[in-house]
C-alpha cells in the first residue's frame, strides 16, 4: 500500500510556494533533519531486544528503548473547538512513539537539557527527581525554524490534543519519551548538528509509523464503526486489528467497568535505527484494559471534527 512520504513532501518546492506564499527563498531551502548514519553501514544488522552480540553504536540500533510502541487515542472531543483544534474525521489520533525497556520497564525525561514539557506528567520522577517545567519557546517554533510547514500542518490535523494546545502534547512526547531513545540522542546527529534538529526528526519518525497503522479504517472494514447504540467485543476488536497486523495490540478502556475504548498500542523491535528501520510487530506485552464484551466505541461530538486528506 503506498504511504506517502513526509520528507519527500519537504523537498518539493512548488508545494510550499503554493500552501505558504508568503514563505522567503531562504526559509524554502529546508534544512535537513536526518542523522548521520554512515557509520552504520557494514555493522551487524539486528532487531533491538534481540541482538546476540553486544552493540557498538547505539545510533544505529535502538539499545535504549528497544521495545517500541505506536499509540494512538480516540477522543471524541478536544475542549478548544473554538480555537480550531480539531479532530480528524475518520481517523484515530496520535498518541506517541514509546520507547519501553525490552523487558516492558521504561525510562522518562532522560534528558533534562531538552526538556521542553511545560507541564511535565509525571513532574516527579519514581526516584524523586523533579522535572523542571519549561518556559521557552514553543516546539512549534523549531519546526518553523527547519522550514517544515508541512510537517506542521499534518501534525496538526492528526496529533491533536485536549484540553489544551497541540504544541504542548508534542513538547511532553518529545521530552518524556524521545530523550529515552538511543537513535535520537544529539550525537548522533554529528557533525553539523543543528538545535533541535532531533526534535523535528522525531516528530517527522512519529508520523510516518503512525501511517502504517490505519486503525480507524481497519475497523471499518470489519463492521466495527463508532457508535452511540451498538456494542462491541473485545474479540471482535482485536481479530479486526490482528488481521491486518499480524499481533494482537493493547486495547485500552476506561469507565468503572472499562467498557469505553479510547486507545491502541501497536509493539514492535526495530532493526536498525527508529527514524528509518524496520518495524517487526509483536502481541502486546500489557494485558488489555478493556472488559470482554459491551465495549463502547463512541462517535465524535461534529463539531469536534474536521474533514481531513489523506
């Protein structure tokens, strides 16, 4: 199935001088985000959490953070309609791209010198550690700052938070998660590494895998469509999602009996690098939330949505 690609996206011109006219020549030459992975070629290539000798480059392979998983949410509202943020229609959101401990333990805000959450969750680590909240510049500004505008704009009609605005959820998935993943760490961006430009690599790696799993579309064609009158089974559920992936993903529910569906997490080992390896997918290592039958798979509010492309 072809799956466009953000970064060919970046480097034509014509579409940024047709979306954002009032863009300078200077900011269309868009600089690049991807690491230096040139010292990888001719190492041994091998899935994370199952290597057998021991890795020399944690820029080439995901060594902290192997167990990956996609996450994605189903909310039905997100508090700022006024403001235009919008959810997707016809399409679960982002969540994040988690970096877990291949023994399903995991580590947060690895890094405090780019910590850009300003209001970090949780704000005191399990070893007492306080995570100093940020107060600069919005994370939105360093994708502007790489000329990526269309990253902005897809980030903002499919990674979208609530109760607050979408820059802030990007900040916290960043700081929290991407600080605990090897192949993101400032080295391995030299030489010639530019502030932040993890950051926007980050972000453009979260997109791309999020498309490979289109959760909403998947259910669809198994019957399973939101609903205000019908139940579903967590069977039903997960066979339509497995059928199509291959693993069985975690299904997350809420609610006294955990009978309102609002997330999925897809698990995977990498080979080579997260920005540009493979995902081999894997059955969830967390048992599911959900309660085994009367599973509520709510519709949107209409107004919380908006037409989206694809």
């Amino acid at each position: 199935m072809f799956k466009p690609s953000l970064i060919s996206l970046a480097t034509s011109v014509p579409i940024l001088h047709a979306e954002f006219p009032y863009l300078s020549r200077s900011t269309q030459n868009l600089s690049t985000t991807y690491p230096n992975i040139g010292a990888c070629v001719g190492l041994p290539v091998q899935y994370s959490c199952e290597n057998t000798t021991v890795l020399t480059n944690s820029c080439c392979n995901v060594a902290q953070g192997g167990l990956v998983l996609q996450t994605q949410y189903w909310n039905t509202y997100t508090g700022l309609e006024s403001q235009g943020q919008l959810l997707p229609q016809g399409s679960w959101s982002i969540h994040g791209l988690w970096p877990d401990n291949c023994d399903g333990s995991f580590d947060q805000y690895c890094d405090f010198s780019r910590q850009y959450d300003p209001a970090p969750s949780p704000s005191i680590l399990p070893d007492g550690t306080v995570v100093p909240p940020y107060q600069g510049p919005s994370v939105r500004t360093f994708i502007q700052d790489f000329g990526r505008y269309d990253l902005l704009k897809y980030m903002d009609t499919y990674w979208i938070n609530q109760g607050a605005p979408n820059e802030d959820f990007w900040a916290h998935e960043f700081s929290k998660h991407a600080t605990c993943t090897s192949t993101f760490d400032v080295a391995c961006y030299e030489p010639g590494y530019q502030e932040h430009k993890e950051v926007v690599n980050f972000y453009e790696t979260v997109t791309k895998v999020f498309q490979m799993y289109p959760t909403y579309n998947i259910l669809a064609a198994a019957g399973i469509v939101p609903s205000n009158t019908t139940t579903y089974t967590l069977s039903e559920i997960t066979n339509a999602l497995y059928s199509q992936t291959g693993a069985v993903p975690y299904l997350g529910c809420y609610g006294s009996s955990g009978t309102i569906l609002d997330e999925v997490w897809y698990f995977h080992h990498v080979l080579g690098t997260e920005q540009y390896g493979h995902f081999k997918t894997l059955n969830s290592t967390t048992p599911s939330s959900c309660a085994e039958t009367g599973i509520w798979y709510y519709e949107r509010t209409p107004t919380s949505e908006r037409v989206v492309s694809y």
